[in-house]
C-alpha cells in the first residue's frame, strides 16, 4: 500500500507560506524555554521578513549582502569589531546606549565609549598636561562634577583620552607617540573641581579600509569623527557617566559619523590672552579655555 502523508490537525500551519511567513517562522518558537531570548528572536524575525518583503532582493543582492557580513567577520580581530563598527555608522550604538542612560532633567548625557578606551592610563594631580608630545593648540579644561541638584561631588575620578594633534590615538601609533599620550585619571577636589591641561581636539576618520568603509563609501558616506575629548566620569552612588565635549567649530559635527554627538555636549572653546590668567594656570597665553561642568544622577536607590 503507497504510503500516505496524512498531516494532523492544525499542521499546516507550519508550512512555508510567503504571506504568513514571519508567523511560520516564529511558530516553531513557542516552546522555547527563554522567554526573553523568543520575544527577541520573534521581534528580529518579523522585522526581517518585512524587510526582504520591502526591498525584493534578487538572489545576487541577497549573496553580496551574505558575503558581505562574511567579510566583515574577517575584519575582527583582537583590537578591531567590524561589527561594532557597523553598529556604530548604522547609529545602532547610540540608540542602544540612548535606551540604557534614560537620565533625569539636568543630568549629562551619555555617548559611545569608542574602541581606543585602554584602562590603567596613569593618574594626575589636578593642573597636570595630558600632552606628551607638545604638539596642536594649547587649551585647559576645567570645571566642577556635581549632583543634580548643583552639589559639588568630591573624590569623583575623570578618565581623559583623545587623539594627537596628527588624529590619531596613541595605541594607532605605538612606535610614534609617547606611552599614554593624550590619557589620563584625575580626581574632584572638596568643592568638585577638577582641570587639566591638554591641546584642542580634531576630527579624525574611523577605521575605513574593512567593508564598512567600503559601505560608506557607496552609499556616499565620508567616515570622519566630529572632533571630541573623552570622558568618564565616575563616583560612588551616582552612575558612570560615558560622554564627550565637542569643539563648536568642527565641520563635522552635524555628520559625525557614528552619531555620537548630541547638542548638549558641544562646549565653548574660549581664546585667553589675560597674562595673568595664563600665568596661574601654567599656560602662555593665547590659549583655548573650556569650562565643563559634568552633572551625575544618582544611582536608582541610592541618595546622592
């Protein structure tokens, strides 16, 4: 007797079927014993299937896509994520971090970490350089970390880095540049105060010779970083804060390739020529002067 595929009641539902397709898919998902990791392979699997609905890729684009995530993998290594990288041109990064530092009124913003964050950067007295090279435009950043609410916070620790005058980080030219140039830990004073010594960032372009390069470059991308300064800034019982301070003069600051700026970190870059001023902060005047002033909100639970 021939054999019969007699499917059961309720079975067809799990055949291929363009229209329903998303659903067929995630059907096969219900009894998944993670309820988050279904609701989140659920989500990508609908918006998914709408996309390739939306675009109608031909077998040839759908290859070219495959390979080139293939290629992007093999861009990885210890010191480099192509992927992040996508993450961050894409404007994925900033969303992520933007859903994870929902902050109160007045608080500072966060941004991305950036891929050249190295720990252990040696730690400075208050008035120090972080300009081991004596290269770019002499500036001095200071200012005070406080509460929300304006109360100086004392013992906060600021970890400082950005490029050479020449856009480079220091660990993108070991053999160039002095060990720790342009990084550094320094701490708030009683009142909250802290000030540094440094030289005016500049833009720089991001890693572009992988695919997602090549992928900004086809879709008319330029792969240029608006000018910044790194931040971190931490204390107990308020939350880490990951940020930025822009130069206002910079031409990409309203394309920044990775969408890490946000307009409450664009600060003032201020020309000194007062003797005495330059004199009292170790300077020779003219030089750039920024008055930062990071606020941190308290962690959940916790009274600042």
């Amino acid at each position: 007797m021939a054999h019969q595929n007699t499917p059961t009641s309720g079975s067809h539902s799990g055949y291929f079927d363009e229209h329903r397709s998303a659903d067929v898919v995630n059907d096969r998902m219900a009894g998944a014993g993670n309820e988050r990791l279904r609701d989140v392979m659920g989500a990508l699997v609908r918006h998914l299937h709408a996309f390739v609905k939306e675009v109608e890729p031909t077998h040839e684009e759908w290859l070219a896509g495959i390979d080139f995530l293939t290629r992007t993998g093999h861009m990885c290594s210890e010191w480099r994520q192509e992927f992040i990288l996508l993450s961050d041109v894409l404007g994925v990064t900033m969303l992520v971090d933007a859903i994870n530092h929902r902050r109160p009124s007045g608080a500072t913003p966060n941004t991305i970490l950036g891929p050249f964050y190295i720990p252990g950067a040696p730690e400075y007295p208050n008035g120090a350089t972080i300009n081991l090279d004596g290269k770019g435009e002499p500036a001095v950043i200071r200012g005070r970390v406080t509460d929300v609410d304006g109360n100086p916070v004392s013992g906060a620790v600021l970890e400082v880095w950005q490029t050479s005058n020449d856009g480079f980080y220091d660990v993108q030219q070991p053999d160039l540049q002095p060990p720790h140039n342009h990084r550094g830990i320094f701490r708030t004073d009683a009142n909250g105060h802290y000030w540094f010594r440094t030289v005016k960032p500049r833009f720089y372009p991001i890693p572009d010779d992988g695919p997602v390069g090549q992928l900004l470059g086809a879709i008319g991308r330029h792969p240029n970083r608006a000018a910044h300064l790194h931040v971190i800034v931490t204390a107990p019982g308020f939350e880490q804060v990951i940020t930025h301070i822009f130069t206002p003069d910079c031409p990409y600051l309203n394309e920044d390739t990775v969408f890490g700026v946000k307009q409450d970190l664009v600060a003032t870059f201020r020309s000194v020529e007062d003797q005495d001023l330059a004199a009292e902060l170790g300077m020779q005047a003219p030089f750039l002067l920024v008055d930062w002033d990071f606020s941190l909100a308290a962690l959940q639970g916790e009274a600042a």
